[in-house]
C-alpha cells in the first residue's frame, strides 16, 4: 500500500521511491507492477528512502500460527478461545468478516460465526514461534522495541551499509522470509516516527506495507475522532468535547499555549501528536524481560473475591518492583493454573507503559473475570513485560491521573511510616482481634 502523491520522480536522494516487495526491483514510480516478475505488490513513496523507523505486527498471530500447523483449517474462519462460557483469544480474518472480535464472548461469536474451527490457545507454542519473529528482527538492527508477543517497533537508522539497502528494501525482504521460513504473515508500517509507524502498519493488513510521513499525516489524522490517539480514552474524551475539541482536526487548529492552559502538560502532548510529531526513541529489550510475582493457594479458589483480593496484593507486588527498578512495562499478563495443573496465560498490550498498581490491577481484573467460570485455581501470577526505562516523570497515561497520583502519595507514606501505614480497602482483613 502507498500513500504519496502521483507523479513523483522514481528516485529521491539516496534510494529508490518505488520497488517491488516481491522481487525487490527498483521500478518507476508511476508503475502498476512489477516490470521484472510481474507482481501488482509495489511499494512507493516519494520520501521512501529517508523513513527508518518501523512498527512490525503479525496478522492474526494465535490464529495464523494455527493454520500453519493445520492446513485443514487453512480456509475456514478459525477462533482461539475455549468453549460457550469462555472469550474470544483471536479471530482469523475471516471469522473476523463474520464479526468475531477478541474478548468477544464464545456463544456471540459462534452464534455470528457457526462454521468456525475453535481452537483452545497453545500460548507455549505462540511464545516459540513470537521468539523466532523478534530473532529475527534482531538480525535486521539491535533497535528493536518489542510491545508484545507479536507486534515490536524497529529503527533502521544507519543500517543502509550493512545491509547494502534502504530501511524498506530491508523490510520487505523481512516479511518474505519471515512468511516463507516462519510460515506466518506481517504487516510493515514505514514512517519517520513510532506514533505514525504504528498508524501506518495498520492501514494494509493483512500481509501489508504501508509507508506515511509525517506531511501526509496532517491530512489523514484531520477527520478522525480525538479518541484515535493512544492513551486518549473515553475520560479524556469527554473532556477534550467539553472543550469543543471532537476531532484531531480541531485539535491541529488549536494554539499550543491554549491547550497546555487548559490541559497541562497533555496539552502539548496532544497538539504534537496531532500534527504526527512523537520525538520517543526506540528502546531496545535489555536486562529484564518480565517483572512478576505469583503465589500458590493452601487450598484451590474458585470464588471471585478471593481471586481479586489476592491479585490486588500481587499487583502492588510487582509495581513495587517496577518502581525500585525503575522500570514500566506494556504488556500485562494474568497467569492461573488449575487443580489439575493446566496453565492458563493471558495478556494484553496497553498503549503507555505503566508502573502504576492501579493500572496492572485493573487490566489483569479484567482478565480474570473472564476465567472466572467456576473453575478452581491452585496458583496465580501478575507480571508486566515489555519493559523500558520510567519512573514518575514518565508517566503518560492520561486516562487516570488522578488515581496515579494517589498511589504515588500512598508510596511516599509507606515510605516513611512503613508498609502498613496505609492499606487499600481491597486489601483489608478487618480489625486486629486478640484471642
């Protein structure tokens, strides 16, 4: 997929503005396909050779995987979750034109999708086969910023010479091997900058190549809704409307000084991404690759309440850790093992990493209310992975600041009175009795 104007010259400084993904030919920016074999997948961009900053996500990963290791299901529309009282994991494209999405419901999405192949998640085979993806990314630069098992943001800069062409060529070149070697999919989003590489991958799927710069970026943001941007919510939504600001064209309207005015520090940060500028770095994945703390029950649980009160105090567990480390992460993960000793893993991508408790209790909550059937667990863990370096003056979560900042003014308590200087009600027993 391209996103450029026509009529640009075939070749900008330093590379070239067309190719095929296919062959990797140098072509014409005005051709159709391929001159050497044929094939329509072209890449074009008047400023191709200048972007180096991608976001690589695999297509439907659970689900891809799983046709790889099954041809029958090859071309039936497949679901990954467990049965009628369970949630959707992943939906293949196909279940997905049915309207099959993750965390769906089971009885929903077979009652939209009746012919579909469900499948129960191997989440230790998802790990091997995401372990061979990000290897291989790994080979390209040692940029490489993982978000989760299948999705990582990579920086190209000053790999030309190593790798004897541009960022794109290089990409392109990736996807083949990876679908070929790997037998799975990706999708390639090429720009300047994370925020406009994570908007760009998401514009061809699946199996797509899209590049966009930032100039291009003004133009497509203007009619989306202000929520389009990460880490705006339905909160600061609300809020953002309130203000007269509904979509990110009124945003790019707005004067720098006002929305800082009116909105802090997230006032700027709003305008920036408005306009597609995001100055972050890619981060590479050293030291650390998951923070977590779990805890094995005397007796198995399957009551809710015992489950939440537990994993508020694993949480705080592991924010503790993440906080003295310095550390903040973008996936959570919930982990339980059943009485008979089955694991189940589950994780979710959030678009600001966070340290906070508050914030890794409340998205493992919701995990465990949708494994929470009945069945009796003998063990839990929280954890948090992804990790980069953050700390308080990183924090950009804007959904919740409020809360944040409670949390951090319990920290300094604690930090002074003790632990036990303050408790959440989540977490407390009751009065002290004497026997």
């Amino acid at each position: 997929m391209t996103i450029s104007a026509p009529g640009e010259a075939s070749r900008a400084a330093g590379g070239p503005a067309c190719f095929c993904r296919d062959c990797l030919t140098d072509l014409d920016s005005g051709a159709r396909r391929c001159s050497a074999c044929g094939s329509p997948r072209l890449v074009k961009h008047r400023t191709l050779p200048a972007l180096t900053l991608a976001h690589i996500d695999c297509d439907a990963f659970y689900a891809t995987v799983e046709k790889r290791d099954n041809p029958e299901v090859a071309d039936r529309p497949v679901i990954i979750g467990g049965g009628k009282r369970g949630v959707v994991s992943a939906a293949c494209y196909i279940a997905r034109t049915y309207g099959v999405r993750s965390a769906m419901p089971m009885f929903k999405a077979l009652e939209l999708c009746p012919s579909a192949a469900v499948i129960p998640p191997d989440m230790a085979k998802y790990v091997r086969v995401g372990r061979e993806v990000r290897q291989a990314m790994q080979a390209l630069t040692p940029l490489v910023e993982p978000l989760s098992i299948d999705e990582a943001f990579l920086d190209l800069s000053g790999t030309e010479r190593v790798h004897g062409m541009i960022p794109a060529k290089v990409l392109a070149r990736f996807a083949r091997e990876v679908e070929r070697d790997i037998g799975i999919t990706v999708s390639v989003g090429l720009s300047c900058n994370k925020y406009l590489a994570k908007i760009a991958s998401d514009l061809d799927k699946p199996r797509g190549f899209a590049a966009l710069d930032q100039e291009e970026a003004l133009m497509m943001l203007a009619d989306k809704p202000v929520g389009f941007i990460f880490g705006v919510g339905p909160a600061t939504q609300q809020r953002l409307a309130n203000c007269g600001f509904r979509t990110i064209a009124d945003l790019q309207r707005a004067d720098e000084i006002e929305l800082m005015k009116q909105f802090g520090g997230d006032g700027r940060r709003l305008w920036r991404l408005a306009r597609g500028i995001d100055d972050r770095r890619v981060v590479a994945d050293r030291g650390a690759k998951t923070i977590s703390s779990e805890t094995t029950f005397d007796t198995d649980i399957r009551d809710y309440a015992t489950l939440e009160k537990t994993l508020w105090r694993l949480s705080e567990k592991v924010s503790s850790r993440l906080k003295s480390s310095e550390l903040a992460g973008s996936t959570i993960t919930l982990k339980l093992k059943t009485a008979d000793f089955r694991q189940r893993t589950r994780s979710q991508s959030i678009a600001a990493p966070t340290q906070l408790a508050g914030k890794i209790f409340s998205i493992c909550r919701e995990m465990l209310a949708r494994e929470t059937d009945g069945t009796a667990f003998r063990l839990m863990g929280a954890g948090v992975s992804a990790l980069r370096p953050g700390s308080e003056a990183s924090d950009t979560d804007m959904l919740d600041r409020r809360s944040a900042s409670a949390e951090r003014a319990i920290d300094a308590l604690r930090k002074k009175f003790g632990q036990a200087a303050v408790i959440r009600g989540i977490a407390y027993g009751g009065p002290e009795t004497s026997e």
